[in-house]
C-alpha cells in the first residue's frame, strides 16, 4: 500500500512542473510576440534510502525550449512597431548588459533617447544600443534599417540612415528561455550570439506579432491535468480505505 500510495504521490509532484509551464503560457496568451515552451520532460534518478539499489523514479524536469512558430500578425499602422518574419529574432540588452534575443517588436524612445521594446530591453543595432536623435520621425524598413528625418526640415531631403536592427536567424539553433524571459542558445553561455547566416532577414513594419499560444488547446491540457490529479487521489483515498480494511481483519474478536 506504501508503495501505491508513494507513486502517486510522486506523479502528483511531477504534474506540477508541467503545470507551471502551461500556466505560463496562458499567462502570456496576450502578450505580444510571446513564444510557448515545449513539454517537460523525463529523467531517470536514483532512489536513495534503504532498498535495492537499482530503483529508480523519473522526474519531470522544464526544458524551457521555445517553439518558434510563428503569431498572428497584427496591422497597427505605428511607425515604431515592427514584426520579425520567418524565425528572424531581435537582439536586445537584458537588464544585466548581456546580449539576448526576443521577438517583440513594439518599439518605444525612451527618455535618454535610446530605442526599447515594450518590455525596457534595450534594441541593439550594428555598433550596439540605438540612440534616436532627439524630435526625429524615424522609420524602419523591412530590411532592419532605422532612417530618421527632422520635421522640421522643408523640400524634399532625403531621410538620414540612423542604424539597423540587429537580426539573427534561429532556424539553425535551439533557443531557451531566460529568467527574465529573453532568449538565448540553448547550451552556451549567456550572451553568446548567433552565427550571422547568408539568408536576408526581413521585419514587417508597422504591424505587431501575437504570441502562438493556442488557448483551445492549452486549456484543454490543463482540464486532462487536473482529471488526472483527481485520479490520483481518487486512488490514494482507496488505498487508505483498503488499508483500514486489511487492519481491521486482523483484529482479535
């Protein structure tokens, strides 16, 4: 009965580090250019305490993989919006003045002057953060190239390159989920950067990406995982009834 009682226990555990990926995803149903994880997987370790010392219990462990599939894509008409086409990813400084990617593109100045998205990331051109002059109308092309104009100027001058976006490609490459929930290569060290390919990447301007979260689906995932840890339960409950039983038998009348 220990036993039986002991594994479902165990399962209940494991449930939950699938859980808190899924709730995360849902969390983020909204959240522009959001990118949902892959399942958890299982892993296999040694049971240590007394008993035979080949037992073993696996172990649900969050991978934190991306799935790159792409969003729906949102026409906004805003000048600063852009969204990443194909698995082109946008390169930002995280809060720590490391390098990672994301693939949000509402694009912001903040008040030092410096181009954000609308998580606080700073955007990263060729020669590092991107600093927009100050009253310039900027605008971006679908080839990652920032040019800024002063209204202020009369005729017909020409717009004045101001950078270009850093874009990578990710086809070739497993991204993980950060912390603060940037991206990065999965198995290399923070900041590392990604191989500059020879296929041109593209953004869409003025248009938004949603996240690929698909709601019918986690939803249905999330009610399979809660009639599973009723059933769960349900057998804990009658093993704990099987086992009264079995010690009232062995009462003295």
């Amino acid at each position: 009965m220990d036993r039986l009682i002991f594994t479902s226990n165990a399962t209940i555990k494991e449930m939950a580090t699938a859980r808190q990926v899924l709730v995360n995803d849902l969390a983020n149903l909204s959240t522009v250019g959001f990118k949902s994880s892959y399942d958890v997987a299982l892993k296999s370790i040694k049971v240590e305490g007394p008993g035979f010392d080949s037992r073993f219990q696996a172990q649900a462990v969050a991978r934190n993989s991306i799935r790159m599939t792409p969003g729906s894509v949102m026409a906004t008409g805003n000048p600063m919006d852009i969204a990443l086409a194909e698995k082109a990813v946008l390169a930002v400084q995280a809060s720590n003045g490391e390098m990672a990617f994301t693939r949000r593109g509402d694009l912001k100045i903040n008040p030092q002057g410096q181009l954000e998205n609308g998580s606080g990331h700073l955007v990263l051109g060729d020669g590092g953060p991107i600093t927009i002059p100050l009253g310039v109308l900027i605008n971006i092309n679908p080839d990652g190239t920032i040019y800024g104009k002063d209204p202020a100027q009369t005729g017909a001058e020409p717009s004045v390159l101001i950078d270009r976006l850093r874009l990578r490609d990710s086809t070739d490459v497993t991204l993980g989920r950060r912390l603060d929930g940037l991206y990065q290569i999965d198995g290399k060290d923070p900041g590392t950067d990604i191989a500059i390919g020879t296929t041109p990447l593209k953004v869409i301007p003025q248009a938004l990406e949603g996240s690929n979260v698909n709601a019918i689906e986690a939803m249905t995932r999330l009610i399979d995982q809660s009639r599973s840890f009723e059933t769960q339960i349900r057998i804990i409950k009658e093993t704990k009834g099987l086992d009264e039983s079995g010690a009232s038998l062995m009462k003295l009348a």
